[in-house]
C-alpha cells in the first residue's frame, strides 16, 4: 500500500528528496498449505521508525526472516535503496546492510561485551588480538549508542535481558548494518528495561536507521513509531502516520472490525 508525499512529511522525515531504504511489495510465502504471506508491503526510509503489527499468525515474523534471508520468498520483489534484491540467505541480507536482533540473540555468554562485540571480526595488529583498540572502540559504540551497559568487561552472561539485546544491537551497529529489523524487542523485558530500549531504538533512528519494529505493545508503538504497517492474515492492510492514527483505528485494521 502507497503512502502519499503528504502523509510523508507529516510523518517527521524527510521524504521529498529521499527514496525508501527498503521496500518490500506483493510479498507472498506458504508454509505447506499455510499461506504465511500473501500480499505483504512494507517500505522504511532512512531515521524513520516503522512498527509492523498484526495478529498471533498475521505473518509479521515470516516477512522479517524473508528480509533476513532466513526464507526465501514464493514470489514478490525487495528493493534495497532503489535496486531490486535478491535475498536468498542470512548473508545476502547482511551485505545489504540488513540486520535483524530476535530476542534469542547468538551471543558468547561467557565472554564480555567487548568479545561479543568483535566475534567473528576481531581486530588484531600484526596478527596478535588488539584488545586495546577493541575495548576503546566498544566503549565508543556503547556510548554513542547511549546503552546502559555496565562496564564493556562485563562477562555478557551477568547482563540482563534488554542489555544483551542492546549488545546485539550495538554488534550489528557497528557492523555497519543501516536497516535494522527487530522483532519484538520489548517482548520479555520488564517495564524499566522496555523504556530503556524503547530510547535505544529512538536513538538509532537520531543516527539515521531505518528500523523496522515488530511489536504487539501499542503503548510502546506508539510511543517510538513514525508509521505502522499492519499486517492481517499476510495482507497488508494498510500503513497508518502515527500523528494521524489512534490504537481504535490501529486494532480495527488489525482485527478486520469493519469486516464483521
Ligand atoms: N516454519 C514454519 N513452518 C510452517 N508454518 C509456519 C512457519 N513459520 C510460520 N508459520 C505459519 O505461518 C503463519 C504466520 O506466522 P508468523 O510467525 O509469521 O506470525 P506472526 O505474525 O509473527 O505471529 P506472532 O504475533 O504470534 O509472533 C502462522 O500460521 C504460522 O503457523
Ligand atoms: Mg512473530
């Protein structure tokens, strides 16, 4: 569904020059005879928060893992900043600077912030792991990023649960990674812990992310999103600008009301 220039600028970004960073359109996925997706779009543009909303079911988790290449689509196009994507696997998406953070992150619960920060992509100088330079760089992320992370030396195992998806968030930040998808980040935090990513989530939008946030909170929705794309039975069914919306027309889209 297209959302006009009007809607656009009252969304807070933007848009008159600016073309989206992804697109997703006519995105469709069964599972055996479940029809996951049928006619699924989404778009985000660059420092611009899209909550992605729908039912138990709607499809919301099956259109992030075709983003994150954890499945392919059966048929319908992505477009990543205005070129046609192919996005077969998990690396796909990542060299599209594509990350997504579940809630199960594979992190080293053993090892600190730093290690976390740098698995697989160590820095070394003249061979040998240059811890130094590691741990100034993860306390520059960690900092940017205005996380509440204790100490980066902090084994990640003695690390809450909304601080070690801020570390997940941090490791694909400084990845590079420009479209973030998060798929319930909220879900098992607590109420300290929810507002506290809620901020990290605006402050990767002030650093010109384009965030794509699955949600069943409409609180937190509200409060973090530009827009929301809801999603019923793998149709979208429309995109709202938050400033134009309530959670009445939000749930309606979401259960079909005007349907019954
Ligand atoms: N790997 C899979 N194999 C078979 N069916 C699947 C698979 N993944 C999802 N489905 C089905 O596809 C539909 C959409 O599931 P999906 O997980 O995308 O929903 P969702 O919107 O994320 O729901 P929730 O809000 O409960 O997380 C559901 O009917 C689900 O049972
Ligand atoms: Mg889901």
């Amino acid at each position: 569904m297209a959302v006009t220039q009007a809607q656009l600028k009252r969304s807070g970004v933007d848009h008159s020059t600016a073309e989206p960073l992804l697109i997703a359109r006519n995105i469709s996925k069964a599972f055996g005879h479940v029809q996951a997706l049928s006619d699924a779009y989404i778009d985000v543009y660059a420092g611009e928060i899209v909550a992605l909303v729908g039912d138990n079911g709607a499809g919301k988790s099956t259109l992030i893992k075709v983003l994150s290449g954890a499945h392919r689509q059966d048929a319908g196009e992505i477009v990543i900043r205005g070129q046609s994507a192919t996005i077969n696997n998990p690396n796909d998406s990542f060299d599209l600077g594509i990350a997504t953070v579940y809630q199960d992150l594979a992190l080293l619960p053993s090892r600190d912030v730093v290690a976390n920060l740098f698995v697989g992509r160590e820095l070394t100088n003249r061979g040998i792991l240059d811890r130094r330079k590691m741990t100034e760089e993860a306390n520059r992320v960690v900092r940017q990023l205005r996380t509440n992370l204790p100490s980066v030396r902090t084994p990640v195992r003695f690390l809450s649960g909304g601080q070690r998806q801020a570390v997940a968030i941090a490791r694909v930040v400084r990845f590079g990674a420009e479209i973030l998808l998060l798929d319930e980040p909220t879900a098992a935090l607590g109420v300290k812990e929810s507002h506290e990513m809620l901020t990290l989530i605006e402050n990767l939008k002030e650093r010109n992310k384009g965030i794509i946030v699955v949600s069943h909170n409409l609180a937190h929705v509200f409060r973090i999103c530009d827009r929301i794309t809801v999603l019923r039975h793998g149709e979208t069914v429309g995109t709202l600008v938050k400033e134009e919306t309530d959670s009445t027309e939000v749930v309606r889209l979401i259960t079909g009301a005007d349907l019954l």
